[in-house]
C-alpha cells in the first residue's frame, strides 16, 4: 500500500525530479501524500501542498524500492542510447503479489498467522518529445475563441444592465 502511494505520488515525473524527490522522502524532507490508503494516515503539514490531502507519511523502504528501480531503468535507457535528461515516467503500476506465510506463536499454545505483502511494479520510462507550438492562422493572427450562445446572451444582459442604471 506504501508503494502504491509513492508511485502514484512520481506518476508523469521527469526522472531526475522523481529521482529527487524520493531522495528527499527518505530523508525527510518531503511527504508522500496518501489518497487512497488513507484510514489511520495522520496528518502532516508536508503534505498539505501535495495534490488536495493533509494525510502523509514517508515510507522509506518503498522508496529505496523505487530508487533502485528508477536507477536500473535508467542505465537501461544509457544502453539504448536514449537521453536519460529528457525521460519521463510515463507508467507506472503496483499489484499486489502472493502473500508469503511465516507462523507466530501466541498465547496459550496458538499458532497465528504472520504474513508478509510484497508486490509487483510495472515501470515505463519514455523519451519527452518536443513541445508542439500552436499554429497561427494564414494572416499571422491568433484564432479568435468560440463564445457560446448562451454565453453572448449573458454578456448582452449585462451589458444592458450597466447602460440602464
């Protein structure tokens, strides 16, 4: 669930700055914000600025997960001689994998599940392209927007109003 959050949290990054980030949720410095596994998640004023929640934490073995990941899908990109400045995470998914079971000893000669919650990350990095300009019209003007019907009534309406006072 940690992971799933820090994943969805570096989503649509450049590389470097997720690479950045990370660092920085590890050192404390940054929060994770957490939107969907968010039950018992106290607040934090970290995480204030982070896309609509105060709830946050920093979930430093995920991110040291991510890290190695990121630094491995890096060097794959060096290998095919991709521009590792300009990659950005494009997706990014997290299942969850099968629970691997241990045994805990309770009281009273109980034997009591102990389970462990490992996952599987899906990761694709891709090459930014150039940003597209907008085209101008023939005469070297931009097109004029579009106002919609019920818009023009509303602006005449007013328009009246302020003339007739």
């Amino acid at each position: 669930k940690n992971t799933r959050e820090a994943a969805m949290a570096i989503r649509g990054m450049p590389l470097r700055r997720a690479q950045r980030y990370l660092k920085d949720v590890i050192e404390h410095k940054q929060a994770i914000a957490f939107h969907r596994f968010c039950g018992t998640i106290g607040r934090t004023a970290m995480a204030k600025h982070l896309k609509g929640s105060s709830q946050g934490r920093w979930p430093e073995k995920s991110c040291r997960y991510l890290l190695d990941l990121l630094t491995n899908a890096e060097s794959n990109a060096e290998m095919k001689n991709l521009n590792t400045d300009n990659l950005f995470i494009e997706h990014i998914m997290v299942n969850a994998a099968q629970k691997q079971r241990r045994r805990t000893y309770r009281a009273h000669g109980r034997i009591g599940p102990f389970m462990s919650n490992p996952c599987h990350i899906e990761l694709i990095l891709t090459e930014a392209k150039e940003p597209v300009v907008r085209p101008e019209d023939v005469e070297g003007v931009k097109k004029v927007k579009k106002v919609s019907k019920k818009k023009q009534a509303r602006e005449r309406m007013r328009q009246g109003m302020t003339i007739g006072e």
